[in-house]
C-alpha cells in the first residue's frame, strides 16, 4: 500500500515538474508566509528535494523515468548553482543541497561527472566559514556535515583542509554552559536553542559523524558536550526537550511582551512551548541520541531515547501534538524515530504503529483531498521538507524492510576510510578551546608562565564537566606558585564571576528587549532641549556590575600578557549582560564613577548634577561652576548612549 501510494504520489509530482532548456525544476510554495509560489534547487523546497525523492523511487522500482528526472533535476540545480553569485553554502537550503545531492547520485547511478561537479561548487565552501549561524539547517555545521560526505566520497584533500576550518571554526564560536556547549546565542531566544535543525542536536551530528570518521575521541567529545547542554531543558513531565524560542520578534505580539515588560512580568520572557517535530524537539534530538548510541555504544543514549518515544508515538495520533504531515514537523518525519528504534531494538511494535499511522495519513488525505502540508495554513505544498515530496519520500522509507540513508539523518560512518589522512584537531586543541571559551585570561596566564604544566594538563581527555575541573586546577595551581604568578587567583575568580553572572540570565531575548526599550528611550531623552533633559529622571542600570580590580585588565584583553608586570596597576570595570554575553566596559574616569554613584538611585538629572558639583571644593567662580556642570552633563549623557545610565520610570515627570 505504501510503496503504491509514493509512486502515485510520485508520478503526479513528476506530472507537475516544469523544463527549460536547463532541465526540470518544480513549483513550490515560499515558507517565509507570503504563499508565493517560487523556484530554487535546495534540498529544503526546491529540485534536489526532488531529485531525492526520484532517486529513492529509481532505486526501488528500476523505472527509467525516475532516473532521467534525477538527471534533468540536477541539470537545472547545477545550472542555477553556477549562475548564483551568493554565498550561501547551507546543507538543507543552500547550494551543499546539490552538493549532497549529487554524492547521492553517484552512489546509485555511478556518475564520476557528478562527483567532479560536487567537487567544484565545494570550492567556494570557504567563503560561508564565517557565516553567523551555526546550524544544521541554514548554517555552517551542515556544511561542514556535506563536506564530510564529500570528503568520504572522494578523498580529496582540499575537502579535508575545508572540513578542518569549519570544525575550528565551530569550535571557536561555541558558548560554553554551566553544563555542555551550545551555538547560536540570538537576541529572539531564551537561550541557545535544543534541536536538530536549529539547535545543539544538529551541531551535535556533524561533530559525531567527524568524530567517528576519523575515530577522533576528542571531535566527538564536542558531540558530547553539544548533547549534554540540552539534557538541563529536558521536561520530565513532557518528556520532551523545550522550545526556547520566543515570539518577540513577530509585530503582532510586541504588544504582549511590551505590557509583560512595563508591569515587571519578566516570566513572559522566559516562558518556554513543547514542539514534536524533527526541527524541534523530541523526535529530532532522538534521532541524533540514536546516531549516539550507534557509533558510541554508550547505553545513555538509548535511554534519552526510550523516554521519549512513547510522546513521539502520541503524535503520530493525536493532531492537537502534530497538526501535518511534513518531514520538516509533522507526522512522517515524527514516524522515522519510530522507525529507527524499532530497526535497532528490533522491536515490531514501533513499526507497527508507524504503519497504523501512515494508513491513517492516507485516510485523511482521502477525506480532505489533499495532505497537509507543513506550511502555516496547512495548504498543499510538493517540497520535500513540507509537503508532498517528502511524504512520498517517507512511504518508501516504511515499505523498506529496514530503516536506513534518511535525508532527516544524513550518516556518514557507512562509508569506510580508505587512506592514513587524518583531521588536525588533536585533543589538546579542542580541550584548549573549550576552556577558552570562558577562561580565555587565565588560560593566557597559565600557558606562558607554566607551558609544561598547560601542555599536561590539556593532553588529558576531554570531559563534560570541564568548565569546574578548570576552575579547580587553576586555582590550585595559582596557590602553589603565587609568587610567580600573583595575580592569577584574581583572575580566575573574575572570569568566574563574569561567567557566572552570564548565567544567571533567565532570557536573552528579554536582555535584547529591554537594551531596545532602554536605548530608544535613551535617545528620545538626549534630544530634548536642555532644560527638559536636566528635569527629567535617570537611574544606573540595575543590572550592571562595576567591579574594582586589583590587576590591570587591559593587558589581558589584547592578549598580549608577557609577564606579571604588565598587570600591576588597579583598574575598575562595568560588566553589562547583554544577550551575546557579558560586555566589559573598562572605566578609566573617576567622573563617571561619580556619576554612576549619584545615579545609583534614580533622581533628576539637575539634582544629580548639582549633587556632583557640590563634591568639590575647589570650584571658586560662578564660571567655573558653570563649566564643571557642563562636563557632568555631558558625562551623564555618555553614560546614556553606553548603556550604563537608563530613564527610570519616573523620567515622565516634568522638573
């Protein structure tokens, strides 16, 4: 029945392809919520999506017609590719869609050209390294995840080269939790997010299949540590994984989030949702704990499986947890979890319900006429990620005896190494950038001033809580030698208190949307007219943080520390949490101080000024007086365009 309803399903969408003299491309409907129907070659709604889907189809069936629309689909997308300027080189809708694509061709239809072509349009891979996100979907990991397969399928070392910069590259820009390492710290989230498309699962995946590639223990402790970030969002009570994203960024809803935010409600910001879909939540991060399992062994995994699948099963049935039919968050690609536990376990039941399910599916298209897609108003779609392509394409997947080469789990490990080559991302690299990642002035400290004790101690292996192990070792470390480095036991216990303070934010989207408010009321105030900016009322921050140190900071941030004199000399610093982090604001003024002390409650910007003026008791003329006002004011507004100063609530009173 399965296997019948993808090529009917397939051959009405083989009935619907568009040609040009390029080849074949079909009509899709845009995701961004404008309903336009569009064109592009991306595996996501575009030509290798079906190109996919035709090769699954050829390789079961043996029709011709399956294998020339493969071809005509990669004509086109290799044409498009060429004559795109852009750079986007993301996995699932970007140009490794036809990267990966072609590989797949290959590996069926044995078609050198294809890998020779796969290989040129990876050339310009290296210009997407610096791309600002990270994830699997539209981001560098999936690239780095392509270039893998790439690499595997070719043995060509400039792929190798690529793959090294984009796993460093990673590495690099990671976010380093009390518990594990996450990517992709966005002002619209509550925190980095859980999940296989757009969150540390996804990540997690390309870091594994590297790791066990190359049998690098270091390269999938970065895996580990991925997976290990997102066990602290784990309901029990759901048995899911939460959604930290937010809504504040949608206009229909700043209303909301402004009243929540002027009446002190800062829960609103914090308030998480439970989604079930292969982008996010349970069924996504499940299939990346099985990868786990597999190439780890590590029994761990399998459990975090185990105490979801039960969810996952609910909602194959029950449309109040999945309202469609898509790969990308609906039914077909909730079922391949299912489908997964039930090929490694062995155990029948869980296939039994992915085939209940699917009857089901095919019971409601009757009734509706139509399947529902995974756009927002469920109307129909033919992409592979939303729509139609990708149902097809998971009936194959059911009617196969055994669950394998899922384009929702891209494995790697399949392919054998065939050559000593290996990926320079040695132990003490990756251990040495993890810890850098929060600790960068003590790791400074510590590798130039005890290099045979640095080197010992990053040759050892990568463990998940490395973060406290750090911490304890530098500190006893910084004990022992004190007269050498006097300096050092300050230092760590800044970085830790930096570190700390970072994470006790409940909401970075609530940081961003108060910084927003903040800054726009700032700025209206510093355009009025001078007696109406001295009347109204402003306040230090509260949630920044000046610390006094007894150490010079500078230094240490240029990462230039050559011995322990160039620290002597005090220096005081704000720390600021903003949603990419803790800013650090070196404060060389003792005026600003002044101000910041006087504003700590708030008051009139007059009455605060004249309070400064006050302090001094060499001002002897009216003149003078009147210059050291005009100083003080333009320090408060400095203060104001810093962040440092805010209108409080009062700031509506008249002087």
């Amino acid at each position: 029945m399965f296997l019948d309803e993808a090529i009917q399903l397939g051959d009405r969408l083989l009935g619907k392809a568009k040609e040009d003299e390029n080849g074949m491309f079909w009509m899709t409907v845009s995701s961004d919520l404008s309903n336009k129907e569009f064109q592009s070659f991306t595996i996501y709604n575009g030509a290798c999506g079906f190109a996919l889907l035709f090769l699954e189809l050829y390789r079961v069936t043996k029709r011709e017609k399956y294998r020339i629309a493969v071809e005509k689909a990669l004509s086109w997308s290799i044409h498009e590719v060429r004559k795109d300027s852009g750079n986007n080189f993301a996995f699932y809708t970007g140009k490794m869609s036809v990267v990966f694509t072609l590989i797949k061709a290959n590996e069926m239809l044995s078609k050198k050209e294809y890998l020779d072509e796969a290989l040129s349009i990876s050339r310009g891979a290296r210009s997407f390294v610096d791309f600002g996100i990270s994830d699997l979907l539209n981001g560098t990991s999936g690239t780095l995840l392509v270039l893998i397969h790439l690499y595997a399928a070719t043995q060509d070392l400039s792929v190798l080269s690529d793959i090294e910069v984009f796993a460093k590259t990673l590495l690099r820009r990671a976010n380093l939790s009390r518990q594990g390492i996450y990517w992709d710290r966005m002002n619209i989230n509550i925190a980095g997010l859980c999940g296989l498309s757009h969150g540390a699962s996804g990540v997690a995946l390309a870091f594994l299949e590297l790791g066990a590639y190359f049998g690098n223990d270091a390269i999938i402790s970065v895996a580990r540590l991925a997976m290990e970030y997102e066990e602290q969002f784990y309901e029990l009570e759901r048995k899911n994984w939460s959604d930290l994203r937010t809504l504040i960024h949608i206009d229909e809803f700043y209303n909301e989030y402004r009243n929540a935010y002027d009446k002190g409600l800062h829960i609103k910001f914090e308030e998480t949702k439970f989604v079930l879909g292969w982008c996010h939540g349970a069924p996504g991060i499940g299939l990346v704990r099985l990868r786990a399992y597999q190439l780890l062994k590590d029994e761990r995994y399998l459990e975090q499986v185990i105490k979801v699948i039960d969810t996952v099963q609910d909602s194959l049935f029950d449309r109040s947890l999945c309202n469609n039919f898509s790969l990308c968050h609906g039914v077909m690609g909730n079922a391949q979890l299912l489908l997964a536990v039930a090929a490694i376990k062995e155990e029948p039941e869980y296939r039994d319900a992915v085939l209940r399910a699917s009857a089901h599916v095919i019971e409601e298209k009757v009734r509706r006429g139509y399947y529902l897609s995974g756009m927002s108003n469920w109307q129909e779609d033919d992409s592979l990620l939303l729509g139609n392509a990708g149902i097809a394409y998971s009936f194959l997947l059911i009617s196969e005896p055994k669950y394998e080469n899922s384009i929702l789990l891209p494995e790697v490990a399949r392919y054998a190494k065939t050559d000593s080559q290996c990926i320079d991302l040695p132990n003490w690299y990756v251990k040495e950038q993890i810890i850098r990642l929060r600790f960068p002035r003590s790791l400074n400290i510590i590798s130039k001033v005890f290099p045979d004790k640095a080197k010992n101690y990053f040759s050892q292996k990568v463990d998940l809580g490395l973060a406290e192990d750090w911490k304890h070792w530098a500190h006893s470390l910084a004990q022992d030698n004190s007269q050498v480095a006097p300096f050092l036991t300050d230092v760590i216990d800044f970085e830790t208190f930096v570190f700390n303070l970072d994470l006790s934010t409940k909401s970075n989207a609530y940081l961003y949307f108060k910084s927003e408010i903040v800054r726009n009321e700032a700025s209206e105030l510093l355009q009025m007219k001078e007696e109406e900016f001295l009347g109204r009322h402003v306040e230090k921050c509260t949630d920044i943080v000046i610390r006094e140190l007894k150490w010079n900071l500078k230094p240490l941030l240029d990462q230039n520390y050559s011995s322990h004199h160039s620290l002597e000399g005090e220096c005081t610093v704000v720390l600021i949490p903003r949603f990419w982090g803790v800013e650090e604001q070196l404060i060389e003024s003792d005026l600003l101080l002044e101000v910041l002390r006087v504003f700590s409650t708030p008051k009139k910007i007059s009455q605060g000024i004249l309070e400064i003026v006050t302090s001094f008791e060499d001002i002897d003329s009216q003149i003078q007086m009147y210059e050291v006002e005009h100083i003080i004011c333009a320090q408060v507004k400095e203060a104001l365009v810093k962040g440092l100063l805010a209108p409080s609530p009062l700031s509506n009173i008249k002087k």
